[in-house]
C-alpha cells in the first residue's frame, strides 16, 4: 500500500503542473460554455484559435527549456521579426522559399547563440540584457525595412505553402506541424539528455557542473533553441499573411510569456512542463479571441489575460514552493 | 603500486590569494589516503583541482603516470574519479534516478535516456544502499529526502560508475552515528576491492579510523606526509597536525 503512494505522489510530484494547467484549461471552456453557449458552438471562433495557438506554441514551447534551464529571454519577439524579415526580403528577391525558410531558422539560431553567449559569458541578467536585445533589434528591422512591409504573394505557388501552411480537409498545416513540434519538444525535454541536462543546470548549477555538465553550453543551447522557435513562428506567420510587417511579434511577447507561466513551468528553474505549455497556449488563445466571440469589448481582454495569470500562480503554488 | 592519480606542484590563485601552492599528493590503487587540515588549509581547492572542477594555473596532473591536459571535470568523471562533494552536488528538484545519472546518464543513439534500465539500477543501488523508508524510491524527488539519505544518493553515484578513486569530501558532516558507519562501511568496501579513497575530514578520529596515510595541508601548502604505522593513536596524530602546521 505505501509503494502506491509512493508512486501516486511521485506522479504528482512529476505531473501536477501538467495536471494543474489541463484543469484551468476545462474550467475555461465550462465557464465559456455556460457564460456564452451560442458563441461556443460557432465553429469560427475555434478556427481563429487554432490559427492563433500554433504560432503561440512555436515560440512558448522553447521558452519552457530555457526557463527550466534558469534563465529566461525577452528578445524572441524581436528575433521573431528578424526571421521573418530575412525570409521575405530573400523570397522578394527571387530565392527558393525552402533555402529562405532554411536561412530564417538559421537566422534565429543565430540570434540565440549570440544572446545566450553574451549573457553567459559576460554573467549578465537575462531578464535586463535580453530586454536590451529586444529593442535593439527590433530598431535594426525598423532601419534596415525603412519601417515598410513587405508582401510576398509569390510565396502561395511554391510547394512549401501548402505542406506548411495550407488547408488539409478545413484544418490549417500549421496545427499539425505545432502538433509533431510539441510531441518532439515533450521527448527531448523529458527524455533525451539535452532536457535532462536543461533541468539540472537550472535545478542547481554548482552542482551540474561538479558533475562535469557544461552549464553555458547547456544555456547557450536553450537560447539558441528558443531562437529557432521564434524564427519558425515568425515565418509561419509571414506565409499564413503573405506579409512581413516590421512590428510583428511584439504583440505575442508578454502573451508567450503569460503561457509560459499559466501553463505550470515555475520561475525559478530546474522544472518545467511542455505539457502544461501547450495548455497554457490554449488558455491565452481562448482568452484573447472568446472575449470578442462572446461579444464583449476588446478591452475586457487585458483584464481577463491579467486575472487568468493570477489565478493560475495561485493555483500552482498548490503545488508547493522550491525544494533545495 | 600504480599511481591512479597525482598532482605535481600545483599551484592555483584566486585574484591574488594563492590557495594551493606548489602541492603534490598522489593516491595508489587500493589505498585510503586522509586529507587533513585546518580550516581555510585550501583543502576544498585541492578538492577541486583534483577532481577537475577548478584548474591548476600551475604543476601537472597524472592520471596513471600519463599528464593530462584541460583538465575538467567530465574528464575525471571518464577517467574513473568520483566525487562526493561536500554539499553533495544533488539538484533536489529532480528525482533519485537523474541525480544517479546526472551528467552520465545511459544514452541510446542521438542522445536519448535509457529511463527503463536507469530506474532499475537506481532502485537497485537504493536498496544497496539501504534506505529504510519503503516510500523512497528511485522516481522521489531528492528534495524530499533527509540529510543522510541524500549523501546515499551521492554515494550510489559513485558506486554506480565504479569508479577507481572515490573522493569523498567532509563526508560524515552532519550525519548521525548510524549513518557514519554506514559511509565507513562503504569505505572499507572499496579499499576491499582495490579501489582508492581520498578522504577529507574535520574530525581527526574518523580520519584517522579509516585512513592508510594522512596529508596534513596547511595554508595551501602539503607540509607532512605520514602511514598509519608511524604512529599508534589519533591523539598522537594531532599533535604531530599541531606541530606542524604554522612551524614551517
């Protein structure tokens, strides 16, 4: 009997969060549900989420690793748009989308490496020098676009469109991508030593490294990781639109954030849940667009975005404070 | 006797404080060597110089009568040193199993963990080790564990790895009697089966019960090496730790 328990509150011990940010989710949809039943059942106000959620999940899920890891990044906004931006400005010029999309993922990885570096190395705050990052590069954009979109029609004709972005029987391609990116992301966070090595160095970094871990590699790579997620979001975005717009990703930075933390992964480092995330996602998304399904005005959204964090920090602190 | 591992006048500075000055100390296969000294002696930098997790700005490092270079600390983990530090290097967020593992963990192709095979060799070395709650196992979180039980979750790492030194820094510090024997009995068991120990201690009397050799370490320098059978009594060892250290 005592072993069940043992492997019962081991389960939670592992799951909780997970478990924690699916019951904010249901609870969500029952209030929704009862609160506006004529909206719920509309089937466009879940098409809307389900444009929304997997650019959501591209940039929240990688997010996961890093602040498991211990640091945190606020310039995936900005590398959002740089991605996007080296992607349209290629496909404007005549290269083979693939190679641009390539080259954008590349450009993020980029971005991450040289953010985590300078923060690893140089020992700064990851809060206050990716904040730094964030503006700086979103400057650059503005400069080097003369704060001008760009359209890029020519895009739709090209095989990449349809298996990335298109429609498969009324569902947008990019569901079933976010779909394998989460499954792949659960693996490697929870199963393969990349994951394992993110927790530990976030869990206690002296210690990591007495155990011959690579704590700034292991950094590096998670900023890197998060690089390469904004980059997918932000050229995924700019197909769906056929439009790079040199102030996008702005609005999904506190939203990525928000589902970060709604979602069950702790601030302080070493846990996290990709699970969770992804609920999280769903709980921003369904925010953010059943406020206007349901008819009420556009700035009940903020309110309820703030509300929802809250509650759902109270609500993981359910499952206790930091262990040292 | 093969060396297993030796520094050759190391030197290592912090800023301008010289913590390790020209020290050299080597471990043979088989044998318990103690490590003694005052607070501040610099003996948790030789520690860590040793193990890898500090590297020496001067001096050598052999490991098996071959130098080796950019010494660190995944190189001593391949090379067959463990080490139970001082403050156990656990994370306590993450279960028993990954703290075993922790940095060698059993990896399929790609990089991806063996966890089946990991939870049964943890669960395995729990017993070994003798845990006596029946609510521990290798999945609870180290969080949850007691000070002693924690320093086993250290111990079974390195027991795991079988390693050829096991490095076992201030290891009965706060632990009860019942479990200082048991890191006793540990001790003598990998001296049994021809594996080394580098014991580091405060208390004299557990040193000298277990050690085949002392190095007495005073402000960052080795100033007396001694065996076991020079002298007769740990009383005797003291004063001969009082007497050197500040008369050179």
């Amino acid at each position: 009997m005592s072993n069940n328990n043992s492997y019962l509150s081991n389960y939670f011990h592992r799951n909780g969060r997970a478990l924690g940010s699916i019951g904010y989710f249901v609870l969500l949809m029952v209030i929704f549900l009862v609160g506006a039943p004529e909206a719920w059942i509309r089937p466009n106000l879940h098409q809307s989420v389900f444009v929304m959620m997997p650019t959501l999940i591209f940039l929240t899920i990688p997010l996961v690793f890093l602040v498991a890891s211990g640091e945190i990044d606020l310039s995936f906004a900005s590398t959002y748009a740089v991605a996007a931006y080296v992607f349209a400005l290629l496909v404007k010029n005549g290269v083979d989308p693939a190679i641009c999309l390539v080259l954008g993922i590349f450009t993020g990885a980029a971005i991450g490496a040289l953010v985590g570096t300078l923060i690893v190395v140089f020992r700064l705050s990851s809060l206050v020098a990716s904040l730094g990052v964030l503006f700086l590069l979103r400057g650059v954009i503005l400069l080097l676009s003369n704060s001008r979109s760009i359209t890029i029609m020519e895009v739709e004709s090209h095989w990449i469109y349809p298996l990335l972005v298109g429609n498969f029987y009324g569902f947008p391609m990019q569901i079933f991508w976010a779909a394998i990116f989460v499954i792949f992301c659960y693996y490697f966070f929870n199963k393969h030593v990349f994951g394992i090595h993110i927790q530990h160095v976030g869990d206690n970094s002296v210690s990591a490294e007495q155990m011959g871990i690579n704590v700034n590699a292991v950094k590096i790579k998670a900023f890197m990781f998060v690089g390469i997620g904004s980059a997918i979001g932000g050229i995924f975005t700019t197909m769906i639109t056929y439009t790079f717009f040199p102030t996008q990703g702005f609005g999904y930075l506190l939203l990525a954030l928000a589902a970060v933390f709604v979602g069950g992964t702790p601030y302080w480092g070493g846990l996290g849940t990709i699970i969770g995330a992804v609920f999280g996602v769903g709980i921003i998304a369904y925010m953010e667009i059943g406020i206007i399904a349901i008819g009420w005005s556009g700035e009940w959204r903020q309110f309820f975005n703030g509300l929802i964090i809250l509650l759902a920090l109270l609500g993981h602190r359910l499952h206790g404070e930091r262990v040292r | 006797m093969e060396n297993i591992i030796e520094l050759d006048n190391v030197t290592k500075r912090f800023g301008g404080i010289t913590a390790l000055n020209k020290a050299s100390l080597k471990v043979t296969r088989g044998e318990v060597v103690g490590l003694i000294g005052d607070n501040g002696a610099g003996k948790s930098t030789l520690i860590k110089t040793l193990v890898g997790v500090y590297s020496p700005d001067e001096g050598d490092i052999l490991i098996r009568g071959k130098k080796v270079n950019a010494w660190n600390a995944l190189k001593a983990r391949e090379s067959g040193i463990e080490t139970v530090f001082q403050d156990r290097a656990l994370t306590p967020q993450q279960s028993i199993v990954k703290n075993i593992f922790m940095g060698k963990e059993l990896r399929y192709p790609f990089g991806f963990i063996k966890e089946k095979e990991q939870i049964f060799e943890a669960n395995r070395l729990i017993r070994e080790i003798g845990f006596t709650s029946k609510l521990i196992n290798a999945e609870s979180p180290v969080g949850n564990l007691s000070g002693g039980e924690r320093q086993g979750v250290a111990i079974a790492r390195a027991i795991y790895n079988k390693a050829e030194l096991i490095v076992l820094d201030e290891p009965t510090n706060n632990l009860s009697l019942n479990e200082t024997q048991k890191v006793f009995d540990f001790v003598l068991n990998v001296k049994k089966s021809n594996r080394s120990v580098l014991f580091i201690g405060h208390n004299i009397y557990h040193v000298y019960d277990i050690s085949d050799r002392f190095v007495i370490l005073d402000r960052g320098e080795v100033v007396h090496q001694l065996n076991k059978n020079d002298i007769s009594t740990p009383e005797e060892l003291m004063k001969i730790m009082r007497d050197t250290i500040g008369a050179h």
